[in-house]
C-alpha cells in the first residue's frame, strides 16, 4: 500500500519568504508527526496531531513556525519569514497505535 | 552555532560478517525504543523495536537488546550485507508520543 507521501521533494526559497510543506499520512493513521533533520543528525521532533488537534507542540522552535490537519489526515508545516537556519529537511510520519512511526521521504528546504 | 562538518560514528564490516551498533538513551523514564535505518536522500525506516519490559527481541537477521540498568542498547545484525550500509539511529520514547533520536551510526559494509 502507499506510505507517507511529502511535498515538494526540494524547496529553495529566499531568506524572508513563507512556506509550506504538505504530508499526505498513511490512510487511517490518526496520528502524524512532523521531524527536523539538520545534516549529520537524528530527527528532532517539532509537532504531533492525533485527529485534528495537536496534542503536542512543544518541539516548534519559535512562533515562526505552524501546522494545521484541518480535516484529520493530510497536515500542512507552515514557516513564516524564514531564516538561513531553517534549512533542513523536515520529516513526516503516522502511526495507527503511537508505536511504530512510519516515515515519508522528507522535504529538503534550502533557505538561501 | 551550527554544527559545520559534524562527523557520524562509522563501523566498518566485512560482507558476512556480524554487526553490533551501540546506543546510549537518555531518560531511565523511557517506555519504548526502535531503530531505524536511513538511506542516502530517504526518510527513515523502521528496522525493529522494544518495550522496557524487554531486554531481547529478535527479527528477521537483527536482534535488538536493551539493558536498563545503563542506559544500553544495541542492534546486532546477522550476516551483513551490502545493502545494509545505511545510517542507523535509534530512538526513545519517554513523554507521550514523539520519539527523540539519537545520533545516528553510519554502517559501512565491504564486499
């Protein structure tokens, strides 16, 4: 069946600039997970839905940063005025049980 | 700062060999561990995983052991074969439901 899908694959923008990653969870996975990946690193978790609601954000690194699942299954990670830093690729996965997390491919952004 | 030209821990085998990947976790809280397995441009994939009421667990060429006392755990695959080079990271779960991961090793496997 279909895995966690993510787009675009690559996004370069310029410093400033806003954008927005989508993740497309596996279907009837409830839960989603949005991850950052710095070169030569682990994940490091910025949010987590279960439904419609995040029931975890404490990982976003700054008010810069938003995501909405308004409808329980595709999420959108949102970033406002973005900075050299922000560069990485972010990392989505879904669960159906909050054991096994399922991961998509990533989205490498590139903020020049 | 950034963390410019961070260099991974690297294990070099030997086709057919056994190889052992070690992790330290962080919080004696932790309830749960996985490790997973990350290609060049992919996201990470899920090898095998335990609960800390496990000190064991085997899969299909990989076992996983977790020993509580220090904080350990490892990942021995059997028989290691080229398509398992890969950076492995383990993860732990210890408040609710995301998981923070670990450094990462990069396996290298000669033929």
């Amino acid at each position: 069946g279909a895995g966690v899908s993510q787009t675009p694959s690559n996004k370069v923008t310029e410093k400033g600039k806003y954008v927005e990653l989508r993740c497309d969870p596996i279907s009837g996975h409830t839960a989603l997970y949005w991850y950052r990946q710095s070169l030569g690193q682990g994940p490091e978790f910025l949010i987590y839905f279960q439904g419609t609601g995040a029931a975890d954000d404490s990982g976003l690194p700054n008010d810069r940063f938003f995501a909405v699942r308004p409808e329980g299954s595709v999420s959108t990670l949102k970033i406002q005025r973005t900075e050299r830093g922000d560069s990485a690729v972010y990392l989505c996965a879904s669960s159906s049980d909050g054991n096994e997390q399922f991961f998509g491919p990533g989205t490498r952004l590139t903020v020049l | 700062g950034e963390n410019v030209g961070l260099h991974l821990p690297t294990l070099s085998v030997q086709e057919g060999d056994n190889s052992i990947i070690n992790c330290a976790y962080s919080n004696s809280a932790s309830d749960y561990f996985i490790w997973y397995k990350q290609e060049s441009g992919k996201g990470p994939q899920f090898i095998i995983d335990i609960r800390s009421n496990m000190d064991k667990r085997q899969g299909q060429r990989v076992t996983v052991l977790l020993n509580k006392t220090v904080k350990h755990l490892s990942l021995q695959i059997a028989a290691t074969q080229p398509g398992d080079s890969a950076v492995y990271f383990c993860a732990e779960r210890n408040q609710g439901e995301k998981l923070i991961f670990g450094q990462g090793t990069e396996l290298s496997v000669k033929p």
